[in-house]
C-alpha cells in the first residue's frame, strides 16, 4: 500500500536505529502487527537490508509489499550510534531517524518509534516537531518498577536537559502529571521532586522555587521531596529531576541490577548442589532483573513535543522494541500532547489568577 | 585514666548521635579496644546513659573509669537526627558531637567518629577544624563494592556540596587519589568523573573544565567520563561528582537494594518448596545486599578538612560503627589530610609551571 492510504493507528519506525537495527526491530514490527489488526507501521530504512531480514520472519518480499499494515518508507542514511548530533541534523537529512520523524510532522503517521542514537534523536525531534506551546524544554520520560509489583513511578528527565530552572522542572511535574494521568489511568498522580533531603531546606534554589510553583498550582497533587532511597517505594506516582540527575539515577538501577545479577549467579553457581537448586528460581530472577532494567525494557518517552517519540534502548531485543512500539500506541490513543498542552494552560491560569 | 595520658592511637567517639546512640556505639567501642589493644577511644556523651549501657557488655562503671584504652568525656547536649546544622552549631556546645571534633581540633584525639546528624557534623566540622591549606570544600567520600569482590570504588562527594564547580571537582579527584593510594594501597589510582555518556562532548561546563583540570596534573591517572551503568564496573578506582549527584546515586543504589531484597524475598517464599530451597541462599544473599548498601555498613569519610572525621550511618549498627571506627584507624595510620596537602600542593606546582 502507499503512504497516503494508511489510516487508523500508524506508526513510522526507524528501523535503522540502535545497535542492532533491522535485526530487531523487523521481527518487533511483524509482531506488533500480527497482535493489532488496526496498527500501521510505516518502516523508514534500507530495502535492501529490511527485504531479506523481513523474508526470515515469515514476510517475504513480496507480501511486504501488499501488506495492509505495513509501508516501506526507503531512506539512504544511518544515524550511527556514535553520530555527534549537531553532525547528524545538518548531514543525515534522508536518514531513518529523520524520516521517521518527518512522517509525525508532516501527519502521516502518530507517533515515531527509534532504539537510535539518543542524543540525534533529540535535536532531531526538537527541531523538526517543535515544543507544545508554552513548553520550554522537552524531557525524557520512563517508568519504573516499584516495591509494589502492579505499580511503577515515571520519572523525568531522564538525559535530555543537563541543566533545569525551578520553571522547567515545574512543568516537568505537570507533563508527568499528564502522563501518569492518561497513559496509566492514576487520578491526582502523586508528584515528587528529587531532592538530597525530604526536609524543605535541603537541595538547591531551583529545587525549592520548583517546589513553590508546583504547590502553587491547584491541578498538581505535589508531594514534597523524595530522597533516592524511595525512588521505588511507591511514595509518589511520578518523579522530577534535572536530565543530568535522571540519568545518572536510572543507569545506577542499571549498574547496580548488572551487579546483583553478577553476584547472585555466583551464588547460585558455588557448587553443584547451589547449581542444581538456583535452577529453580533461575526464570525468576531472569524477569526481576528485566525489572530492574526499566530504559533497556520499556524504552522512554519524549514528551513536551508536538507529537509522540518513543526511545527504545540502543541495546533493546524484539520484545523491548515492541514495548516501545506499544508504549506509542497507548500515547496516540490517550493523545498525551494535547493533554499536556491543555493542563500546562491550566497551570498558567491557576498560576495568574 | 585522664584525658592527658591518652597516648598512641586515640579517636573521640560521638557516643550519642545516631538514631540508636549509645545502644550501638557502647557496644562498638568495647570490641573495638579488645581486638585493638592500642587504641584509645574517648567517649564523649552522657555518663548516666553510657555506664547502664557500659556495664552490660562486660564493663562496669568500675573498670570503665579505670580502663587503659577508654576515657569518659561527660558532655550535657545531644544533637537531634532531625536538629537544623546552623541551629545546632550555634546553641549544642557542649553536645557530645562538638565536643568529639573540638578533641580533635585540640590534637587530644587523632580522628573522630560518629552516627549522628550529617548536615550538623558536615558544618561543625567544618567549623572547628577548618579546610586544608587550598581546599576549596570537604568531602564525604565512601567505598562501594565492584563486580570485582575484592575491589572497591571510593566515590566523592556523596552530599556535603549541593553544586561544585570545576575546580572543586578537580580536588575532588586529587582528594580521592590520594584516599584510595593510601588507605587502599593503590598504585596510581584511576580517577573518573561521573557524567551522562563518555563522550568528552557530554554533560555541563563545569564537569568539561574539570576534566581539563585532571587531565593537566601528570600525578592524577585521570581515565575520563564514566556513566552510573559503570559505577561498579572497576573501570574507576575513584569516582567523582557533585554532592547532589553523589548523594542521589548513593540512595538509589540503597533503593535498589531494597526492591530486589523484597523481591527476591517474595521469590523464595513463593511456596513451600521455594521456601525450604530458598534457605540455602538465605546468609549468601543477606551478605550481597549487605554490600548493596555500602554507606550503611562502611559509612564515610569526610575529606579535606585539618582532622579525620569518620561518619558512620545514621543508621548504623553495632557492627557498623566499628567498621567506621576502623576506617578511622586507618585514615590516621596513612596520615590522609597530610597526604592530601601535599599531593594538592605538588598538583598547583605542576598547574604553574
């Protein structure tokens, strides 16, 4: 089918993107489609790669190209992982990563899905999709897992902004607000700012101004300050931090699961009767290490954009690519841009008043 | 005895702070002086809460006046875990933790250990023994585990300094040079700074400038940029970053440990076969999680001040506090400030030529 003729749920995919591109994320793709019958996926990438690699998931050449559901979008250019991404915006206009988010702009299709370089991604979304109104800086946003096993914590901003003012952080709050609002169905999301203390006079000025606005707007249900420790204690439904905090945070969970895995492999591998009794909690600990790995399992969104990026990890599998994708899905049918931009009006107005 | 004849190794302990006081100091202090015989240790508290407690682990009031390794310093006030530092130093003079730092700011005690306030000891410190000669600003400095079990990383600073600016990176990295040269024995000791990717393009000015800065002291191993997926990696032996970072790295990784000791709990008390395998394990993953939390069962160092003060958590078991008071030991048997003031001191030499 043509690109005009898509309809419904379409999603443009850089396939391209990540460490692994087409090797994971085709197989993700044929299987996000296979489970919704409505979903389109628009797969911006190399034919020549994507064709053969289609071809051993059950998708030969030539059903690709009459697949209802599928749209190959040719592109010539590869964002690499270690493109810096000033280079990659002004030199890799016709690559997969661009493509896919010139499909969004241009409204052929929601939402875009990539596991590229991150920091491409960034400037690229940013400079071809633009803020919502209002919205100083976008951020990175991901759930987390919590003590509570049906809950989890978004937290933002996970890289995207080094730096944050009181006011940026303040309308990180209530972009979380929304998220935590419409894609997870939380009423009042609990809002927290991360902070060295719980204690009012802890942290830096900008820290504590955004504390003020956040407490000043009557639409957030702001909590106070939460300390590392309670990042997981389900204290609060969504976390707000500077980009440069937010990753060092979410890559020590990363850090510190790759060496509770390492550890506790030694310790069920110590002899052979530990060997032979680990076997039984082996599947187990597999999913609660995934678990502890929310960036590289359930990817991370940008948001305060006029439209929906979804960032799967350079490193995702299938299954974490299609987590992505799905994560996608669930922001175009909960239409998460224009709750944010309705609820950051709010704000204003509450804050006018 | 009396305070004057106290010779050799002697630290002042602040009996009191902590959340549990004297009920795990007393007890500390006892095994510390059997399996040290010639430590010295002055406990600086209320004598009317330390004999009772004193007396049940062996040591009445009788032998306690007389014992060789142990003095009594009667001190009126205790500074509250939740006390507000400038509160604190301004109106708790004669609290047990001043007057354990003025000890070692009258050269009576060679270190001082306690459990109690952080914020109220970071500025009492301060206060009382004064930066080194060039030091811009203390650190709290600890050891976390690495993948290697014999291996630690020394990571600073951990929440004294909400923001730091180039240079004082800079002696951060100098300060934790010369913290794991001498009390680990490392030769040449490879110094990170912790950032949001390896790229020399990533993370804020100050974190560049302050790479600049390591780089140009050819007595500094300076490796680079590491990320948090890395802290416990071995690629560092110091780490370094601001205290708002450090502190919410450190806490993460104490909430991590948390989540996955409940989790693994709820693991191998799934059923009754889990639980009566899950037993085996039961010491090997209470040890893991033990180093999981390293601030709670190492405690940490306060670093570029004219005196050694060891802060053990707040927290802190018996065993704790003396592994604090151990540290202690330690850090007065390789003369640490002393070290430090030179090797800052050969650093400007080197900047000047």
């Amino acid at each position: 089918m043509s690109l005009n003729d898509v309809k419904n749920l379409t999603l443009s995919l850089d396939v391209m993107g990540g460490d692994k591109g087409p090797l994971i994320t085709i197989p993700a793709a044929i299987m996000a489609i296979k489970s919704h019958p409505h979903l389109h996926l628009i797969l911006c990438g190399d034919p020549q790669i994507i064709i053969p690699i289609a071809a051993r998931y059950g998708m030969p050449a030539e059903k690709l190209e009459q697949h209802p559901q599928l749209t190959l979008y040719p592109t010539t250019q590869v964002v690499e992982m270690d493109d810096k991404p000033a280079l990659a915006m002004r030199t890799k206009k016709d690559s997969s990563m661009r493509k896919s988010l010139d499909l969004v702009h241009q409204g052929k299709a929601q939402a875009c899905v990539s596991a590229g370089n991150t920091g491409a991604l960034l400037s690229m979304a940013h400079f071809v999709l633009k803020n919502l109104p209002g919205v100083e800086r976008p951020a990175l946003i991901s759930a987390l897992p919590t003590h509570d096993k049906n809950k989890h914590v978004f937290m933002l901003d996970l890289g995207a902004n080094v730096f944050c003012d009181s006011h940026v952080l303040y309308q990180f709050g209530v972009m979380g607000s929304v998220m935590a609002a419409q894609v997870d169905g939380i009423e009042n999301p609990r809002i927290a700012l991360l902070n060295m203390g719980e204690e009012s006079m802890k942290g830096s000025d900008h820290i504590k101004l955004a504390a003020v606005e956040l407490t000043e707007n009557s639409a957030i249900n702001y909590v106070g300050f939460i300390e590392g420790c309670d990042i997981f204690a389900n204290k609060a439904d969504v976390i707000v931090c500077d980009g440069f905090v937010g990753n060092v945070a979410l890559k020590t969970c990363e850090g510190v699961a790759r060496l509770v895995h390492k550890r506790s492999k030694s310790i069920f591998t110590a002899n052979v009767l530990t060997s032979l009794v680990g076997f039984f909690f082996k599947s187990s600990f597999k999913k609660l290490f995934k678990s502890m790995n929310p960036d590289q399992y359930n990817g991370a969104s940008l948001i305060g954009l006029r439209g929906i990026v979804v960032k799967s990890h350079g490193n995702a599998n299938s299954a974490a690519f299609l987590a992505a994708i799905r994560e996608a899905m669930k922001e175009v049918e909960r239409q998460v841009p224009d709750k944010i931009k309705a609820t950051l009006e709010q704000g204003l107005s509450v804050n006018e008043q």
